[in-house]
C-alpha cells in the first residue's frame, strides 16, 4: 500500500502545529500567583463616638426655619465603611427625603473620603484629612457652579463632646448672597 504525498505532507504539518501549540503554551507564564495586596481597614477609633442615632437640627439662612433629621450610624460587616443614613422630615419648602453618606479611609491618599446619594437624585463625594484637635474639615470633589450656587465652603465638623456635634458651612448664589448653613446633632443612643 501506498501513501499517497499529500495526506502524509498534511499529517506532518497538522503534527508540527500540535507540537509548537504545546512548546508555546509550556512557555507562556500562567495566571498570577502573587495576591493582590488588601488595603488596611480604617482605624475608627476617632470617629467611633458617631456610631449611633443622632437627632439633628439644620439651619439655613435662606430657609424660614430649622428642619430636622434622624442619622442612624452603623460600621458594615467589611470593616471598611462607617454608613450613616439619614431621614429627613417633611417642611412646608421641601419635601422629607432619606440620604446615606458613606465614610472610609483612603490609605493611598491618605484622606477621608464620604460618598452621598439620597432619594431626590442627589449625590456628592468629599475629602478630609481627618481630625485636627475637635474640628474636622471637609472639602467637595464634584462641586461646579450651576445657574444658582456659585461657589460653596468646605463644612466645618466640630466634636463637641461625645454626644454632640455641630456643623458649619456657606453657598453664594448668583445674586452674590452668600448663605450659612449650621446643624446641631445630639446623640440619643
């Protein structure tokens, strides 16, 4: 019997093929064995006293009155956010609506980092350094000026005790009037 060129020049290219794909697959390195590195958890230990419920009243100077708030302030089962969810009631200008600031520490850039959303469409993400003596400044990341608010201060968080806190910050309008906003929080539990 004879083997026909073809079919045996065929088998030698198809067995070459097969040889190369297993050299070059023994050559090419696997997947990577070395862990990706897990950033540290936050050190809560100075922000630990807001774990809790909070009642909160805010104050703004181009509002008619106070409104008030509930923050209820939880760590998460990872260790790695402090989330803190506030409920706030209904006034005669606004309607009641429920935020959650999320709060973690950004080992990399070595800064506080809170991220906002609420029920109205609104979200935000600040920084701060952290603590400096009973005040803590918060400064935002996304802030533009839009065809009413031209320019905002950071917010001014100061430790009163562990049971209290207060809060400070501005917004310009257009017009040039420049607002203050002022919250007081008691913790009840």
């Amino acid at each position: 019997m004879r083997i026909r060129p073809i079919r045996f020049l065929l088998g030698l290219f198809l067995a070459s093929l097969a040889l190369g794909a297993a050299c070059f697959a023994a050559a090419t390195p696997g997947p990577e064995t070395t862990p990706i590195p897990v950033p540290p958890k936050p050190d809560w230990s100075s922000m630990k006293f807001l774990v809790g419920t909070w009642e909160c009243s805010t104050q703004s100077s181009r509002r008619p009155g106070p409104y008030t708030a509930t923050v209820v302030t939880t760590l998460d089962a990872t260790g790695y956010w402090m989330d803190s969810k506030t409920v706030t009631a209904k006034v005669s200008w606004a309607l009641g609506a429920t935020s959650v600031d999320q709060v973690t520490y950004d080992s990399d850039q070595h800064r506080w980092v809170d991220v906002y959303t609420d029920t109205q469409g609104n979200y935000d993400v600040t920084f701060s350094p952290g603590w400096s003596g009973n005040t803590m400044v918060w400064k935002d990341a996304l802030f533009a000026p839009g065809p009413d608010v031209v320019a905002t201060s950071p917010l001014t968080v100061t430790k009163v005790n562990d049971t209290k806190q207060t809060s400070h910050s501005s917004f310009t309008e257009k017009s040039g009037r420049k607002n203050t906003v002022d919250q007081v929080c008691t913790k009840k539990s």
